[in-house]
C-alpha cells in the first residue's frame, strides 16, 4: 500500500469535508436524539459509501480516458464552477445594494 498516497487523500478528504453541510446535518441530528452514536456510524457510513462510488468511478473512467483529458476536464469543471460563483455572488451583491 502506498502510504503518501493515503496520507494524502485523507487530509484532502478530511479538510475538504470540515465545515461541510453534512457535518452540520451530522450535529444537527445529534443534538436532538439520544443516540449520537447512531448518528456517528450513519454518517460514517454515508461517506465511505460515497467515497466507495467515486473511487468505482474514477477508475472506471480512467480506464477509458487517458489521465490528462480526466485532469483537463476536472481544471475546466473546477473553474466553470468558480466563475459562476464569482458571477452570481456580484449579480447578488448588486441587487441588494
């Protein structure tokens, strides 16, 4: 196993997932049962399922695609992904004031 490999998607996954709606969905439902640790293996699960199905993905795709079209098209959705972020904030910005 390679362990900078691991190292490495789990402070990616772990930094990307703090603050996320999901762990407030996570705190939410925790603060009003009486079980948290049901709340803890549901949502645990939730994420190794989905983390499951993205890898599936991924190397399915990467067996069909070659790496730098997968990387290309990651950046290009990244960035669309961005500019619209950008554009509606300052659309949003503006109708308020």
């Amino acid at each position: 196993m390679d362990l900078q490999l691991l190292g490495l998607s789990f402070i990616t996954v772990f930094l990307s997932e703090l603050g996320d709606k999901s762990q407030v969905a996570a705190i939410a439902l925790s603060g009003s049962t009486k079980s948290p640790r049901a709340i803890f293996f549901g949502t645990a699960s939730a994420l190794l399922l989905a983390s499951f199905l993205g890898v599936m993905v991924g190397q399915g795709v990467a067996e069909v695609l070659p790496t730098h079209l997968v990387k290309i098209a990651a950046a290009i959705g990244f960035a669309i992904l961005g500019i619209r972020l950008l554009w509606f904030n300052q659309e949003d910005e503006s109708q308020t004031h």
